[in-house]
C-alpha cells in the first residue's frame, strides 16, 4: 500500500483525537448519510450557544433544474433538513456573503477546498473569517457535475420534473439514493450501482478537483466523512470517522461524549486512513501521474506531487482522464449510458483496483 502510515499529519494535518462514533439519537441517524454526528454536533454547538447560527446546505429541484441552496440555519428543523451529503458540484462561495451578512457566529460545514477559498476570500473581506467560529470539513473524495445526475435519473426513467428533493445517500454503508416525488412519493435507486458506479469511474469529474491535495480538512476544527472498512460494515450502525483537529475540538466533543450524545470510541488516526485508502492513494498517490498524463487528455494538474506515482497509479491514471475527457462529449456519454449497469459496475471496480495499493 503506498500510503504512508509514519507521517498521518501529512494526509490529515495537525490533529487532537480521531474517533469512530454515532449520534445517540436515531431520529437523527435515519435520514443522515452516515452516523448523524455533523448534525448532531451542529445542533449541539447552536443549543449550548458556542454560535448563533450554522452554515449548511441542502438539494432540491426547481423548475426541473438541480439547485441548491446555502444559508444559515438558526433553528434545529433546519440543520435536520439539510442532512445527507451532496455530491453534485455548486458554487458555495456565491452564498458566502449570507455569512457576512448574519448577525454572529456560525459554525460552517465545509469542503476543504472551501476553507481554503475562505482564506483567499478573507484577504478581501476580512469579516468572512472573523464571522466562523467553527470550521467542519468533510472527507471529499471529490464531486461531479450536475450532468451525471440527470443522465442517471434518465436511465431509471424518471423525470427530473417530478422530483422535489434529491438526497444523495442514506442508510447504512453505501446506502440509497432517495428521490422525494412532488406528488408526495419517494422513489429509491441504488446508490451504488448508480451515482457511486459512474462517480467512482470518474465520469463528469470535475476539473477544480482534479489538482486538490486535500481530502481531510488541513486547516479545519472538525473532520468528518466514512470510515470504508470491512469490519465497520458489520456494525449494526453506521459510524462516522471524527477528527478533532485542535484542543477546542476536543473539548467540545469530549462534552458530547460525557452528555451521552453520541456514542464514541476513540480509534488510531490509521485506522481512518486505512478506510480512505483509495481516496488517499487517488488524490496524493496519483497525482504525479495525473499531471504528466494529463497533457495527453488537456487537463493540467496545478497541485504539487506528495510522492512519486506507482506503475499502477499510472493505469488508473489513464481511465480517470479518458472518462474526464470522455463527459466532455455528449454523444459519446449517450453511449456510455447505454452500457448495462453491471458491466459499467465491473469497471468501475477495475479501476479502482489500481488505486488500492
């Protein structure tokens, strides 16, 4: 395996503690996308009054169009609403003045390319940074576009029309794909065999993604995201993976423990590399084969290469950047979704093959 378990700062930065844990409450666990502790935590910081409000996101449809929407959440009913990850690209950023904007602090859930735009945003208006108390960052192994959505709600004939809300993942492990109909119905797909499939191969990837070096957070309070191990799939509820990056992290956490909010055993920082493997070896690991291959495809890889690249690593390579180059041709991407599901399910494990060691 190339990852190096000697150095873990060097994937997930400074860090205090790392836990595998889930909200105490199932009311909350059911509609999450993994052990409910964003939300729980999210809740727990705005009721204590550490902040005055929380910055999070949630899908829906509007006039047949995927949108989402960013904003504030003051109230408990809101942070619930926006629950589950989103995987389809949005500008984030666009909403950050909504944060300038709210009278106090926020608590915001982010993407750690997020943070790092927070920054270079701040140099502007310095008020955006002094306004996050709390930054949480989720594992992102990255996202695609809003394309991939669409073509996968057209192979399953549904029409994008009849959709209210698209939640991404829910359940435990992988979970499903949950469509709330307008007419007050819900339609489930596989997650798996669906988003995950065409995602994972890297179909419609998107190219701000391509160059990140940056799959835990760095410079966030919080990290949270899945812990992809064969023995937590056994559990009977889904966890999530916290790393608490800082000691005012770990106090807060350590106060949720002790209040019986979640429940928590506290695990070695490589142990949650190990369920990340792949989204590691991918983004850290590959990097030097992306950027001289993609030349070859016309994407350029701004990032810095963190190790040298494997022969393996120069495979997938090649397979991500067809697939990139591939979503940039609509005729050819109506082909591709002609494909059976299982064939395209068998290849997406062939690449990812290359990238679990």
């Amino acid at each position: 395996m190339s990852i190096d378990f000697s150095n873990p700062q060097k994937y997930v930065g400074n860090f205090e503690n790392c836990y595998a844990a889930y909200s105490s409450d199932p009311v909350i666990r059911k509609d999450a996308a993994s052990g409910g502790i964003v939300t729980t935590l999210l809740i727990h910081l705005l009721k204590e009054g550490y902040v005055d409000g929380v910055f999070v996101s949630r899908q829906f449809v509007k006039n047949g169009k995927i949108a989402v929407e960013s904003f504030v959440a003051t109230k408990e009913n809101e942070i619930l609403d926006s629950r589950t990850s989103i995987y389809t690209y949005f500008s984030l950023e666009k909403s950050f003045d909504k944060i300038i904007k709210f009278d106090g602090k926020v608590a915001a859930v982010l993407l750690p390319c997020h943070i790092k735009m927070i920054e270079a945003i701040s140099r502007k208006k310095p008020q955006l940074k002094e306004k996050i108390k709390y930054k949480i960052a989720l594992f992102c192994g990255g996202v695609a576009d809003d394309k991939l959505m669409y073509k996968i709600l057209d192979k399953n004939k549904i029409n994008i029309n009849n959709v209210r809300r698209i939640y991404s993942r829910k359940g435990h492990w992988r979970g499903k794909t949950i469509l709330s109909m307008k007419d007050g119905t819900e339609k489930i797909i596989s997650y798996t065999k669906n988003w995950s499939t065409y995602k994972n191969a890297f179909f419609y990837s998107t190219a701000k993604c391509f160059s990140c070096l940056d799959h835990f957070g760095y410079d966030a309070d919080f990290s949270c995201g899945d812990i992809w191990l064969r023995e937590m799939k056994k559990k009977k509820i889904k966890h999530t993976a916290v790393i608490t990056k800082n000691k005012e992290a770990e106090k807060i956490f350590a106060e949720m423990i002790k209040k019986g909010l979640i429940k928590s055993t506290s695990v070695n920082v490589n142990f949650i590399l190990k369920g990340n493997k792949r989204a590691i070896i991918y983004k850290y690991h590959t990097a030097e084969a992306r950027k001289r291959l993609g030349k070859l495809f016309g994407f350029m890889h701004g990032g810095k290469s963190l190790s040298r690249s494997k022969w393996n690593h120069y495979i997938a390579s090649f397979f991500i950047l067809l697939n990139m180059k591939l979503s940039k041709d609509e005729k050819k991407m109506n082909y591709i979704f002609k494909i059976p599901k299982k064939l395209m399910y068998f290849y997406m494990v062939f690449i990812r093959i290359f990238i679990s060691f």
